[in-house]
C-alpha cells in the first residue's frame, strides 16, 4: 500500500507544481465573498453570483470549479444619504443592519481529488468614520471529499486501498474567518481559510498526518477616479499558505461609468490574466483569460473563467459609494 499512499499524497499536495489545494479565482476583485466569509452584506445588496473555472483546457486532471454564492444583509431600517455641505455627500450610518448572512455551494475537481461542498457565513459591519466600514466574518464549511476511482487502475484487484475510505469519501468540517475594510476610495482584506486544518483520522497509519493546510489571503485595491465616468482601480492579492510561497497577483482595471471594465493582471505564480465584463441593469457578465508562462501552456489552451451575477436592492437600501460590481 505504501506506492498508492506516496500517489495520494503526492497529489494531494504536489498538483500542480504551485501546491494548490484551495480554488484560483481571477475575477475575485467582483466576488470577494468567495475568499472572504466579512465580505458578505458589506455593500448593502443582495448579491447571486456564478463562477464557473476550467483551468488549462486540454490538459488532463486540470483543475475545473463551479461555484454558486448568495449573500445580504439584514436591514431594519433605510438608509439615505445626507447632505453634508455645498455639493457634498457623506453617508449617514444607523444603528441597525448591522448582519450579513452568505453561503455558497461549490465543486472543485484538481486531478483525481474532487470536493463539493457549502460554506455558510455570517459577518458584522461596523462604522468607524462616517464613511468606513470595518467587518469582521465567520463561516462554517463542510464538503464531501473523495478520490476518483474511475481515474486510477490497479493490476491487483484485491488492492486494499481500493477500498479505504479515500475511495469511498468522507465528509470534512472546517472554518474560515475574514476582516473586511470599506471605504469609498479603497477596500482591504485579510482571511484565513481551512482554520482546522481540515484534520482527518483514518483506520490505517498510513493517513494519520493526512491535513490541509491553512490558506491566508490579503487584498487590496484602491479607485482613482479621473472623471464622473472614468475610473482606474490598482489593486493586490497576496496568496500564501503553510507549505507554500506566497504569490500575488498585481493589476489594473479600467471602469467606464460602472457599466463596463477591462484589466490585466500578473501573477507571480507566471500567469498574465486578462478580464473584461459588462452591466446591463441589475446583470453581470465577466470573463476571464488566464495565460500561464510555464511550460504547460503549450499543451493547454489557457484558463477560461465565466462570471454571471445579479444584485438587488432599491435605492434608499443600497449605499450609493459602493455602487460598483
């Protein structure tokens, strides 16, 4: 049994070459929620979101995820903007709606290792200026983790580890917690994902120290507004984990009057990524092009990611500041 438990764990921690356990999004700057568990509620709306990622198309055991998120926030009472001088606005906070609740149901298949699970979120907004909001989340996750079988052949078919529980699945409790801070000219954000390591005992020895490992991710973007429609938005995602070097993603995103926006970025881990996307009304459409500047790509057709979303909440409910996707 021993070459089987060296395969599992080669895969399991090795595949791809990065380390990648945890999903990749490239469009995260228009779904934070799915990184961060304080996102959730933090703009006032009610948000659906679809995420669907094939990762290095053509290349077998690549991985492919599919996620489906909702979030709000409770609100007992309206909230307007105010008048706070000649052709000045500033928000002013209430006491009240101060809950947001999200969730979200995902599938990620990375080689012969498949997981689909929930996570269930709850997050608490604070004003700490008249126009910052500090939140802090919590969120419970749990998924059905298995090897796919199909994909493996044994020469013994009395092979023990044929039928462990590996074969069979299990069911994986963990958490995750998250800091969120919002201001009109910039957000920033800190989360820590699978906090119990997703620890995991097993009947034979072999898959005693079997764990995955903690994930911490740290964003940033800040807008710099050259008009009334005109906007470029930096921003910075830092990825890290206990086995792994952290690597970032640095870009720029150009948004013409919240309707239309177009970047590039560039991953450490040697990718450039291209996303555009576009509003009609209350929808939103985003794609992304993932180009890597390792070897595999010339065996791939590069990564596609497909963003679909709606956002609901009336005026007086939404705050105005963050009135971007």
């Amino acid at each position: 049994m021993r070459k089987p438990v060296f395969i599992l764990i080669l895969l399991i921690f090795c595949f791809p070459a990065a380390g990648q356990q945890l999903p990749i999004y490239s469009q995260y700057l228009y779904n934070k929620f799915l990184l961060n568990p304080a996102v959730a509620g933090s703009d006032g709306y009610t948000s659906l979101n679809l995420t669907t990622r094939e990762q290095w198309i053509g290349y077998s055991g690549a991985p492919r995820t599919f996620s489906f998120s909702y979030q709000s926030r409770i609100l007992k009472k309206k909230y307007q903007l105010k008048p706070a001088g000649s052709n000045r606005q500033s928000f002013r906070p209430g006491s009240d709606g101060k809950v947001g609740l999200g969730g979200y149901i995902f599938s990620d298949k990375n080689g012969l290792v498949q997981r689909t699970g929930f996570q269930a979120a709850y997050s608490y907004h604070m004003w700490v200026e008249s126009s910052t909001q500090v939140s802090m989340g919590l969120a419970l996750t749990g998924y059905h983790f298995k090897i796919n079988e199909k994909e493996m052949v044994f020469e013994d078919p009395d092979e023990p580890w044929l039928y462990n529980e590996f074969r069979k699945g299990i069911f994986v409790p963990d958490a995750a917690f998250g800091v969120y801070v919002l201001n009109p000219k910039y957000n920033i954000g800190f989360s820590a994902e699978q906090l119990f390591g997703a620890a995991a005992r097993f009947g034979d020895a072999a898959y005693s120290k079997f764990r995955m490992d903690r994930h911490y991710y740290l964003f940033g973007s800040y807008n710099f507004l050259v008009d009334n429609k005109n906007e470029l938005q930096p921003s910075l995602l830092v990825m890290m984990s206990e086995q792994r070097k952290a690597a970032a993603d640095i870009g720029l995103t150009y948004n013409y009057d919240q309707n239309f926006w177009i970047g590039l970025t560039y991953r450490t881990s040697k990718a450039v990524i291209a996303n555009f996307g576009i509003r009609y009304l209350n929808m939103f459409i985003g794609y992304s092009f993932d180009f890597t500047l390792q070897e595999i790509q010339r065996v791939t057709y590069g990564t596609h990611e497909l963003t679909l979303a709606m956002k609901f909440g009336d005026s007086a409910r939404k705050y105005r500041w963050l009135d971007r996707y």
